[in-house]
C-alpha cells in the first residue's frame, strides 16, 4: 500500500499532475468535467455532481483502504468543508471541519472576527421574513442579502426598497441567507498563503467596480496595490486579525475582501480559505 493525493476538480485547466510531479505520488482524480489529461492519472472517478451525489464522499472512503490517501486537495470553495470531513475521517493533516466552516459560513466567519476585535458590517442571518423586515425596520435601506456559503457574489442583491424586498419575498425567500447594511466606499482584497500561522506571501488589491458589478455585466478587475502604501500597509494589519480569530490550518490559501468606507474605516467583507481568481 502505496500513499496517494486525492483530488477534487472542477476545472479544465488545473493541471494537478504537472504540479505534482515532483512528489512522485499517486494521484486519484475525483471530477465534473471531462479534460484530455485524464489518462494522466492513477484512477479517475467521473462524477456529476460532488453536491448532489452524496456517495461522493463514500466513494472516497472506499478508494482510501487502497490507495492509502495522506493529502486531499479541494480547491473550490464548494469542495473545502468535503475535504475536511474527509481528513478527519482519515485523520491526516490539512484543514479540519472546524476551520473550513468558519471560512464559508459567513455568519459565523463575521461573529468569529468581530469577537476578535475586526470590524464588519451590521448583519444578521435570516430564517424568516420577519427577520429581514426586523433588520430593515432596524438599520434601513439599503441593504445587501446574500447566501451564508455562498460563493463569488452568486445569488447576492443590493435592495433599496420596500418594493424590491416584496418582489423577492414573493418569489420566496431562500435557505441559508444573511442579510447586513449596504456599505458605501471602495473595495479591497488580500490574497496569499499562510504556513502554521506564519504568512508567507500575500498582496493586497482594489477592485475595479467591486463584485457586484459581474453580476449585473460589468467587468471585474483589480489593481495591485504599492506594498509600502498606508491602506496596503492597513489592509495586512487587519487581515493578521482576521486570520487570527478564525481557526486556522497547517497550510491554508486566503482570499480576503474588506471594505474601505467613505468615512476611513475598514470592514471584513468576508474571507476565503482558498486561492483567489476564478
């Protein structure tokens, strides 16, 4: 029984063998989409859906008593919170389910870096209708809603009004949804790498239009910020605070946006535990 790298894609154009060959491991490719390298690997599993096929996982746990798995590699962020329970079912090291649900759930991500001293918008989790109108009759318009995991600004709408707000409730509202305080100024993110708590590379950027604006057709882009600049230097103290309030990994990507408002002050839009990009 060899050792091997279990691998979750969803991509035509990670080339996971030519990265690893080196390590001269086995390599068991779980994927979506179908590529020409694929003859490349130690065994392929051709799946679907990882989310809606639940044997996904069970599929794993039975290629693990061959293939003997020490690493697991889930780059989306739909496959972080899978590899993790998967880890701990192997016991071997990486991410734990702890630390990646801290990373996708975005209500406990903002409670986790506001208990430890981050700023974040006004928010709060919606599990009714009454919820959002609390929060509304509360902070006001406008107000941003959003998935709690979900995912490069999918299913996430700015409403400025009652009558915008009616129109989504009749269209009923969705599971899994946050709401917080729209909030006006520029938009910023910090990617990079963190090794046992030690960050080993990051940069931080401003977004051109900011997210919100893919989804209405408009490009998305961003500008690398002068590392000496003062909101680059502001940018890195408050992300060693952020990372330091959720619990970390022995190796972990990040992909952090904060908000740079109107009056100076920076607020955690959220943060990612994976590489940014698309």
């Amino acid at each position: 029984n060899g050792m091997a790298i279990l691998i979750f894609n969803r991509s035509k154009s990670f080339h996971f063998k030519e990265w690893l060959s080196d390590l001269n491991e086995e390599l068991v490719l779980f994927t979506q989409v179908s590529r020409s390298d694929l003859d490349n690997y130690n065994h392929v599993e051709m799946i679907e859906s990882f989310d809606q096929n639940g044997w996904t996982e069970i599929r794993a746990i039975e290629l693990h008593k061959n293939f003997n798995f020490h690493t697991i590699i889930g780059h989306s962020e739909y496959d972080l919170i899978r590899a993790a329970r998967l880890r701990e079912k192997f016991c071997i090291r990486g991410q734990r389910v702890e630390s990646a649900l801290a990373f996708r759930n975005k209500v406990l991500m903002k409670q986790l870096a506001a208990k430890g001293g981050v700023e974040v918008p006004t928010f709060r989790s919606v599990n009714s209708s009454i919820d959002l109108f609390e929060f509304i009759e509360e902070n006001g318009f406008p107000i941003v809603i959003k998935p709690i995991d979900g995912g490069g600004s999918r299913h996430t709408q700015v409403l400025y009004n009652f009558d915008e707000m009616k129109l989504i409730l009749q269209q009923g509202l969705p599971t899994n949804l946050m709401v917080e305080k729209f909030v006006s100024g520029e938009m910023y993110h910090v990617d990079g790498i963190m090794r046992n708590g030690e960050i080993l590379f990051s940069c931080a950027s401003r977004y051109i239009n900011g997210c919100l604006a893919f989804t209405k057709g408009a490009s998305l882009g961003s500008v690398i910020l002068d590392k000496k600049s003062r909101i680059s230097n502001r940018l890195h103290q408050a992300l060693s605070t952020v990372l330091a309030s959720l619990p970390g990994a022995p190796i972990l990507a990040f992909h952090a946006e904060f908000f740079h408002t109107d009056d100076d002050r920076l607020l955690l839009c959220e943060i990612a535990s994976r590489t940014g990009g698309g």
